[in-house]
C-alpha cells in the first residue's frame, strides 16, 4: 500500500514537474518533509532495528527527489 502511494505520489510531481516546473516545487518538499518525518520517527527504534525502520521513508524520499528533478530535466530538454 505505501510503495502504491510512493509511486503515485512520483509521478504526480514528475508529470508536474514537466507542466509547471516552478510550482512544482513546494509540492516536492511537502512529500519530501513528510517522508523524513517518519525517517525521523522510524530512526528512534534502537540499534539495527533504528535503519531498518528509517531506510524506507529514506529511500522514498529519494525516488521522489527523482522523479521531480527527471520532469524539470526533461522540460528544459523540450525543443520548445
């Protein structure tokens, strides 16, 4: 279910992020401010258990950093 809304969620800013590259922005560091949130919070669990919660929210949040950045590219690629 939470990789679903991950997925949603990138291509939403990708396809945003090629239609209105400006504004895209702050729709990008709402989802990237919520994902460490819960890195934080996953972060809190003792030892090895501490990276295991944390490591998906962090690797979310760097395929949603991609997505968004992959758009914006592919804008200023535009012959146009």
């Amino acid at each position: 279910m939470v990789v679903a809304a991950v997925i949603g969620v990138s291509v939403v800013l990708a396809v945003l992020a090629f239609l209105v590259p400006r504004l895209s922005r702050h729709p990008e560091r709402g989802t990237q401010r919520t994902l460490g949130a819960g890195a934080r919070a996953g972060s809190k669990a003792p030892g090895v258990l501490g990276r295991l919660f944390s490591k998906p929210f962090h690797s979310s949040s760097r395929a949603v950093s991609r997505s968004g950045a992959a758009g914006r590219r592919s804008r200023g690629r535009m012959p146009f």
